[in-house]
C-alpha cells in the first residue's frame, strides 16, 4: 500500500478504512474478474473516480469492500494498493515420476516476496534455466545460485504451490536428459537413519553431481511443515564452491541407501553448512494430488 499524490497534489490513501489488507487477492472490481495487473488498471481507470465495488480472497474467504480512487498527477485513477500477478525464480527440480508425468521441486513453496504467504497459482510454466553464476554463503549472508531464463524451453506446467514445493506434470523430457537407469525408490521415514547421505545438486548447465551430508536429527511425526531433517554439509568440493546450502538448491535430493529420502528446503543464516530437508513422503502425496 502506498500514498498517492494527486492531480491537487494532495497526498491520498484511497485504500483507508476499506478493510483491505497486504496479502489479499483481488478477484473483481465491479462484477468484472481480475486475472491481472493490467485488468485492475483498467478497470479502476474506466471508474473516473467514482466508487469501486472490489472483491478479494483473504484466507480462502470471499470479501467485498469499496474505494474511491484518486486522480494522480499523471491524471490515472489509483487505488493506493501495489499488485503482482507473476513471480519467477530458480529452483532445483527434486524428482519426476515418469507413471503419473509428475514433477516435485523446491521442498518448500513459493511466498510472496513482501508478505511471506504463499501465492496462490492459477497457472504456470516449468521451464529450462542457465546457471549464470553462484555467490557462496557465509555466516548471516545467504549464498545464491543466478540463472537466467533467456532462451529457455517450456518443459511443463506448474499446478501447485504449497508448503511442501512447487509441483506439476513435465510433457518435454527432452531437455532434462533423464536416464531411466537413474531411477530410484522412496524411502519411508522409518528407513531413514541419522549419519551419512548425499545429495544430487546442479552448480554447472547440464552436470548432475552427488556430494556428501549428514543427516543429524530426523523429526519422525512432523507433518505440519518441511522441516523433518536436520541436513550438515560435509563435502569439502561443495563447501568449497557454495560454502554449503545455498538459495536455488532448495529441492536438491537427499538420497541414503539408494533411496530417495528427501530434498533441501532451509538453510541455517547463523550456519551456512546446516539446513533443513522434507521427507521425500510428504512431497510425494502432494505430488500424487496434481490434477
């Protein structure tokens, strides 16, 4: 939310007292639906100031509430209120299960970048991305991996969002060069044991590599939320590259055993080396539930 100078240049809130708050979804203004930015802007200029009648999602709840926009200085009527109707970003893609064409991703969802919430998905695509660069990690400052999408390849669709990762179907294999010798189980929780594991990470365009972790603390009846391990990087070559968990290998596969067990989701800020893994379980019927 945010002032508006207007066209007297008064400063306006025309969103105050509405009700209206961060983190709320609008569906439609004056009976007509919103399915983007360009649709509120519109719709809320064609009012020419009068009354809008606005209504918005908080929480699964359908919500009405009205405002009176205020001309701006670059005479376009506004409501005070700044929208997103798109988020990008880069993510390591934890498995695909070739029966049901589905894919899992992240081990945690995608959240809005202001509020922390998660974002709702009406639709979206899966697509190839270039490993630009990585900044490693230190104590208080998260490492990162950089792509970039240019000259990317649709691969899928994304269809879920939830606390658990990012998941849908993949109808393009061609990019991902799958080998089905690859293949590997799911583990149960109760097979999974405290000490060593690895995991299966991407830090170069096109190059898988498994590299070594300890499993220090498993949290067997967590189903509330995505953090079921305690995870410690202990390979030297990917703390010498990364400085340990870094943003984008979020979706990363822990595998113990030869089975899959989970996937990266957290780092520790205070303890770049530590973070926190989902059950491969729980990502898995979320997985199955993709429509």
């Amino acid at each position: 939310m945010g002032e508006i100078e207007g066209s007297d240049h008064i400063q306006y809130k025309p969103y105050e007292n509405s009700g209206i708050k961060e983190g709320d979804r609008i569906i439609s203004i004056n009976q007509n639906t919103i399915t983007c930015t360009a649709d509120l802007v519109n719709e809320v200029n064609a009012s020419k100031g009068s009354k809008v009648d606005i209504q918005y999602i908080r929480e699964e709840e359908t919500l009405q509430t009205s405002i009176v926009p205020a001309k701006g200085t670059d005479n376009k009527y506004k409501l005070g209120l700044w929208v997103r109707d798109a988020a990008a970003g880069v993510g390591t893609v934890s498995f695909y299960e070739p029966e049901t064409k589905t894919f899992a991703a992240l081990g945690h969802g995608i959240q809005d970048v202001d509020t922390g919430q998660l974002l709702e998905i009406a639709k979206g695509d899966f697509v190839t991305t270039k490993i630009v660069s990585i900044i490693k990690g230190k104590k208080g400052i998260p490492g990162k991996i950089q792509g970039s999408i240019e000259n990317s390849t649709v691969i899928g669709q994304v269809s879920k969002n939830t606390e658990f990762g990012v998941f849908g179907t993949l109808n393009n294999t061609t990019s991902l060069n799958i080998n089905v010798n690859d293949a590997m189980e799911v583990a149960s929780r109760d097979e999974i044991k405290e000490g060593k594991a690895s995991i299966i990470c991407t830090l170069e365009d096109g190059k898988k590599k498994e590299y070594e972790v300890v499993i220090q603390k498993i949290y067997r009846n967590n189903n509330e939320n995505n953090k079921s391990m305690l995870i410690k990087v202990t390979d030297s070559e990917l703390l010498e590259k990364t400085g340990g968990i870094i943003q984008g290998m979020s979706g990363s596969p822990i595998i113990q055993n030869n089975k899959v067990v989970g996937a990266l989701t957290h780092v520790l800020v205070g303890d770049p080396e530590t973070g926190y893994g989902v059950f491969a379980d729980l990502m898995i019927k979320q997985s199955r539930e993709v429509q």
